[in-house]
C-alpha cells in the first residue's frame, strides 16, 4: 500500500506571502513608541542628572563652606600679624620685659582701646620657653604656659595660624564661659629685638558670620555652573537618545524583514519539493507498486524493498517540509503550533506538560523566534536527551515574552559551546540576540537540561 500525500499547507500562497510581506513596514504605534522611548530616556537623564549634581553640589557647599571659614580666619590671622608688628611689638621694650609697671600700663591703653572697639578679647605676649610676660589680664602675668605646636612652629619659619576652640581650663580659664573663640598665635620682634609669640583671642561669632556671608556669595555660583553643566549635556543626551532608537527602530525593521525572507524562502522551497519532488516520488511508489504485482517472484522482494525505501524516504522529507515550513504557526498560532511540536514526544511515551496562558498574544516576530527556539530545543530533546518529562511555559511579563522548556534527561556539561550537531539551537539564539533577546541554556550531566528565552516585545 502506498502513503496518500497531503498538502503541506492548504492556505493559498498570496495569502500567506501578504502576511509575511506586511511584516516588512514599520507601525504608526512602533514610531509613536519609539518617541515615548526618547522621552523616557531624557527623562531618565535627567533624574540621573539631577541626582549626580545633587552628589556633587553637596561636597561642594562642604568644600565651599570650609573654603569660607578658612578664608575668614586668614583675615583674622592677617590682621592679627600687623597689629602684633605695628601696634603691640614697638610698646615691648626692656621696661615691659622687665617687669615696669608703666610699660605695662601705656601697653594696657592701646590693648583695652582694641578690646573696647569690640573685635578682640584677649592679647598675651609669650616668651620662647612659655613664659606670659603680658596680658591684659594682670593675674597671667608671670606664668608659665605649655605651648602648643603651632606655636612652638612658629620660631622655625611656620606662618601665623588661626583656629576656632573651646577655651580649656588651663591659661584660658578665664575665658571659659566665653563660648567658641578664635585663637591666633603670630610671631613678632619687639622693640627690645626679641621674638616673642603674639597670641589674641576674638568671639567666634564674627568670622562664623564672615564665613557665612562668604559662603552666600559662592553658593549660587556653584550651583549655576551645575545647572549650566546639566543644561549643556541635555541636547547631547537628545541627540544620542535619538540616534540610539533610530538604529534601533533600522535593527528591527531589518530582523523582521530577515525573518520574513526566511520564512517565505522556507516556503518556496516546501512548496517546490510537496509539489515536485515528492508528488515524483509519489508516482514513482505508485509505479513501484504496480509493477510489483506483475513481477516475477524472484524480483518481488527487490522491488518491495525499493518500494519501502522510496516511502521512507518520502515520510522523511514530508518531516522536513513541516520543519521548513511551520503551517500550525500561521494557521493556529504560537500556542496550538507549539501543542504540535510535543506530538513526537508523546508519541515516544514522554509526559509533556504545556503551560501557555489564554491571553498569550505577542507579534509575529516574536512568535516566529520563539517557535524556532522551542522547535529546535525539542528536536534534541527527542534525539539526545533520553528524558521521561518535558514542559514548556509561555510568560508575559515586563512587555518581554519568555518561554522556559525543561526536561529531566541525561544533560550536558552547559559550560562547554553549543556542539555542532546542535546548529539549529546556535542559529535561532543568534536571532533572538539579534532581536535583543537572550537564549540561556542550564544544563549539567545526569541533570537534565533548562533552555531559558526571553525576547522584549515589538510597539
């Protein structure tokens, strides 16, 4: 008996063509997403730019802040430097350094008149070895004090410094209940030719409001040159975004029309071997049946031989036909068309499960990738993995259409590149990629295998 042959697709060519073909022109709604694409990218760009200069602005005000105070206690040390070489330093002579009543008396005038002026509190003058020998507190006179290092570095070269403190207990006891004050510790030659230490105490409060009012001057500059940086960038960022999603949008239009040409090359070629090659083949198992029941007994069982190869064959490419050219997949849809594909695998006693929710509508592209992946995926799991279950799953999630099919065979080592044998699967993974897609496989010896694909979704 010969195989009656059946039609690869009863659907008529132009049909099927005007399908494939309407895959190749972009959408009203792809080019309306991609410019909701362009603007959600800038909006993006500029959350990420408003919080980078927020990350920066704030270490600036830090350093602006800093920068003010020191600038402050520079003028404060400054001014400090000239009233010890050009004010106090010419009334220390021999008499002050010796202890003169008098001397400290024309020295207390010029002292108590800065003092009264307001902007100075406390004046000492310092010997090298920490001796107080003047200070318009009287009852410091005399005492011997613990330098501190920046001022023991004065007399080898360091400059005049200026710090903000809490008075301690020790020679500025009697300022302790004054709050934070600015200590400044300056090196001057009195007119006896000695270099003493200079050391004046001022309220904080005036070079904290200097530090202030500077600080007030800088910020908006800072923050300008921020927003002019971030305004600047946004055109760039425009114009990059652009440029990125019109080569998207080129990318995509070239995947389905590379898709589209395989799938109408895959029919042709379907088409051209039903109705040529194998309908020939067809006929020639009819002939091969014919005359083999006016054939000589001696020569029948060669030609029921040639007749049973001859349809083996034929069975062969019809399988191939089906593989070339999925009809289920136009005529049925990704769901259905998948149902089909597990047939063999029942057919081997496998337990397949198939989880495909009803709502499950994605684009043709997107059906078309995800049917090779799935088709060649079985096929090895058929040839190679020796499995008892396969299921296959359909997700939508995040407009990316996943499908995730699994099986409990023997496995393979994953790390190692996709085997020759197994081109199909390299093929359909470099296409999704090309959709930007990925394909990945989990798989370990004795493990069974997990081939894993996700593919964003067209506007």
């Amino acid at each position: 008996m010969s195989t009656i042959l059946a039609p690869v697709d009863p659907a008529p060519l132009n049909e099927r063509d005007d399908a494939i073909r309407s895959d190749l022109h972009p959408l009203k709604d792809e080019q309306a997403n991609d410019r909701s694409v362009v603007h959600e990218t800038i909006t993006i760009f500029l959350i990420l730019g408003l919080t980078a200069m927020i990350l920066v602005f704030i270490p600036s005000l830090l350093w602006v802040r800093a920068q003010a105070l020191d600038h402050a206690l520079g003028n404060i040390a400054a001014s400090t430097q000239r009233m010890a070489n050009f004010t106090l330093a010419p009334f220390v002579n021999e008499d002050l350094l010796s202890g003169d009543p008098e001397a400290q008396d024309r020295l207390d005038e010029v002292v108590n008149a800065r003092i009264r002026e307001g902007d100075l509190m406390r004046v000492k003058i310092v010997t090298e070895d920490g001796r107080i020998i003047y200070s318009d507190e009287n009852r410091l006179i005399g005492e011997r004090m613990q330098l501190a290092d920046r001022a023991t570095a004065l007399f080898d070269g360091a400059s005049t410094t200026a710090v903000i403190e809490e008075p301690d207990e020790g020679e500025n006891r009697f300022e302790s209940d004054s709050g934070q004050l600015v200590e400044v510790y300056t090196l001057a030659t009195s007119a006896a030719g000695v270099p003493l230490i200079f050391e004046a105490y001022y309220p904080a409060d005036a070079a904290l409001a200097e530090q202030g009012a500077l600080f007030l001057r800088l910020v908006p500059g800072v923050l300008l040159a921020l927003v002019l940086l971030q305004a600047a960038q946004l055109p760039l960022a425009i114009w990059l975004s652009r440029r990125v999603q019109g080569h998207q949008l080129v990318r995509r239009r070239l995947l389905r029309q590379s898709i589209a040409a395989s799938d109408l090359e895959r029919k042709r070629i379907a088409r051209d071997l039903h109705d040529e090659v194998i309908q020939d083949l067809a006929g020639l198992s009819y002939a091969l049946e014919s005359v083999e029941t006016r054939s000589p007994d001696t020569v029948r069982p060669t030609i029921v031989q040639a007749r049973t190869i001859l349809q083996g064959n034929i069975g062969t490419l019809r399988g191939m036909l089906t593989e070339l050219y999925p009809a289920d997949l136009n005529r049925m849809g990704l769901p259905k068309a998948l149902n089909r594909l597990v047939d063999p695998l029942r057919e081997q006693g496998v337990d397949v499960s198939l989880d495909v929710p009803e709502s499950f509508q994605v684009d043709r592209t997107t059906e078309v990738l995800l049917y090779r992946v799935a088709r060649e995926t079985l096929v090895n799991t058929a040839k190679h993995a020796e499995a008892t279950s396969v299921s296959v799953e359909l997700r939508l999630s995040d407009h990316t259409a996943e499908m995730r099919v699994a099986d409990n065979g023997v496995g393979f080592d994953s790390t190692q590149e996709i085997q020759n044998g197994h081109l199909g699967l390299r093929l359909a993974r470099d296409t999704v990629a090309e959709a930007g897609g990925t394909v990945e496989i989990t798989s370990s010896t004795g493990e069974g295998t997990c081939v894993m694909t996700s593919v964003p979704l067209a506007s």
